[in-house]
C-alpha cells in the first residue's frame, strides 16, 4: 500500500497549513473539514494508480508503450545489445527481441529485405539472417586475431596449367577456420603494406580495415574456402524459394616491376558437393598483368541469379604466380574476398 507522506504543508510560523489536494488554508487548532479528509484519499488513490520512477524504470516496455513504438524504439539498438543483454531481461523483452518485425524493420533499413522470407511456410531465424546479411555480411573469413591469415582457407585441388577444378569428393562441413592453401615456389605470405601496390581508403574498407594483401609465388599458389550457406542462416525453403542474389568480389593487383597471372572461380554446389556445368552457376575469371603496367588494384565481381533449387554451397577458389620465375614472392597479389547474400 502507498502512503501520502504529508497530508498538510506547514507554514513557517506553524499556525497555518494546507491541504495538499485542493490548496485550502487552514488555521491551526482548526479541524480539518470532511471535503479535506475525502481530498487526502483522492489523492492517495490517484498516486495509487500512477507509476513511481522506480516502477517505470523497469515496466514492461510492451505495456507502457504501443508495440509499434516500442519496435521503433528498440530497433535503434545494435543487435549485439538486442540479443546479449536485452533479451536477457525478462520473458516479454525476449519475446520482443524475438519478434519477425523487429528484424523485418532493420532488414528493411539496410535495404536488404524480400517480402517472400515473410512467407508462413518458411522457417527464418531473423537474427540470424540479419547478422549474416547486414551486420557481418561477408561469408569468406580471411582475418584471424587482427591479421589477414591462411588459417581459414582450405587445401586446393584446382589445376590452375588447365584451368580446370578436381573437386574434393569430401564435403567441406562448414565455414572452417582450419585449412591450408597449397603454395607453388616459395608459397604464399602475407604483406603489410603491399609491395609495390599501393592501397586506397575504399580499398582498406573493404579489406577489413587492413593496409594487407596475399601475394603469390613464381608456382602456382592456390587457394580455395567453402561457404555453407544452411550453416550461415540460409535454409534450404529460403534458398529454394527465394533464391537470394549470391555476390562474389575480390581486389586482385600486381607489382609495377613484375608480371602476373590471377584466376578465379566460384561455384554453387547442391547437397552431394557435386560441380553443375551451368553458366549461372559457375563463374571464372582470369587475368595476366604484363610488366611495368602493374602497380594498380582491380576489382572482380559477379552476381548469380535465376540459379535453381539445390544450391546449398559456395566454393570459393583463387590463385596467382608472376610471369618472370622469380625466386620470392612476385606473383599476383589478392585481397578483399567477398561472398554476400543479397535479398531484394
């Protein structure tokens, strides 16, 4: 129960007082009149029926506000607070954290939405989904404790003399941060900064922030990483039926005093891990850099749309040499690898 503290407000000689509901002075010695005992009720119920500071310091937003303005409201928080510590509140901020529309609404304002995932049928864990399309969009891990690494890239079976892919019979399980990448010559290494290429702002943003690059041998130094795309959010109803943009990009460079040869290609793979020789579903690029014409970055990036049902894997492959055998590390420079999910 909540008491009034002071009913009536003394005056500084103590002969008269107030009421505190309707202002009525009175005298000391005078007895206070029904109509003031009925005002210090009213008044008590009224305080009743309103909200301490300390009460609404920890309401039930969902309660206090329409949910519209709550969603509204909340969504300004980034989705590490949302999920780490608002959700941990109480069982009505979990369910308002776990609510479709709340991450719908953020999708939308990053302009990576498609109204098909809002299907019934579909099964989306919206977090999820959000982290991987507009938090953390890049499915490629290259940095490992603050530094571009070959920790996360796998072992290449790509013949890059042919041109030609021997895919490994052996799913690729996950998004891995193990794996090796095969180095012809004296292999691969990471420089910081790059020698003889120098990076522009744009550049470093999309390289993680990293003034670094790989640079390639005078062999064939190949590389490849494995996307699980069910494993990144994406289950198989949203792939199927939506078939979300799949972008792949890279930035790929060569000294000024050293030619070079860069290679890539990217193919989406059903479940079985099995190569479709399908135009939208395979993508190879390749080029050579003559000497003295290198010094500059250039940028390759594709789209695939319109691929079918199945698709359920990237494989992600690159490579490079230099083109005068020279003992070190000459060849054909890579940085900034990028598989994105794009809906809408």
């Amino acid at each position: 129960m909540r008491f009034i503290a002071v009913s009536y407000h003394y005056s500084y000689d103590r002969k008269t007082a107030t009421c505190t509901y309707c202002r009525a002075t009175i005298r000391m010695g005078q007895t206070a009149s029904t109509n003031h005992s009925v005002h210090l009720l009213q008044r008590q119920e009224s305080l009743k029926r309103q909200p301490s500071v300390e009460d609404s310091s920890t309401a039930d937003p969902q309660q206090v506000l329409p949910p519209e303005v709550a969603l509204l409201i909340i969504d300004l928080l980034p989705p590490s607070t949302l999920v780490l510590s608002c959700r941990l509140v109480c069982t009505s901020w979990k369910q308002l954290v776990d609510e479709p529309q709340l991450w719908q609404l953020k999708m939308k304002r990053a302009h990576n939405f498609d109204p098909r995932l809002t299907d019934l049928s579909l099964v989306v864990n919206w977090p999820q989904l959000y982290t991987n399309t507009v938090a953390r969009p890049n499915l490629i891990r290259s940095v490992v404790d603050g530094r571009l690494s070959l920790q996360p890239w796998y072992l290449s079976g790509i013949d890059w003399s042919h041109f030609s892919v021997a895919l490994t019979r052996e799913k690729q399980p996950e998004i891995s941060w193990r794996g090796r990448a095969i180095g012809g010559g004296d292999g691969w290494i990471v420089e910081e900064p790059p020698g003889w290429c120098n990076m522009t702002p744009e550049q470093t943003k999309e390289n993680e922030g990293l003034n670094q690059c790989y640079a390639t041998s005078y062999g064939w130094c190949c590389r490849e990483q494995w996307v699980d795309l069910e494993r990144a959010g994406f289950s198989g109803e949203i792939l199927d039926a939506v078939q979300p943009v799949i972008e792949i990009t890279e930035w790929y460079g060569a000294r000024g005093d050293c030619g070079s040869v860069f290679n890539i290609r990217v193919d989406l793979l059903d479940k079985a891990c099995e190569e479709q020789n399908q135009s939208d579903r395979n993508f190879t690029f390749s080029e050579q850099m003559a000497q003295w014409h290198g010094g500059h970055w250039h940028k390759v990036q594709h789209q695939f749309k319109h691929y079918g049902k199945g698709v359920r894997y990237v494989r992600f492959a690159d490579g490079g040499k230099d083109t005068q055998f020279w003992a070190g590390h000459y060849g054909g420079k890579m940085m900034g690898a990028c598989v994105r999910v794009i809906f809408g």
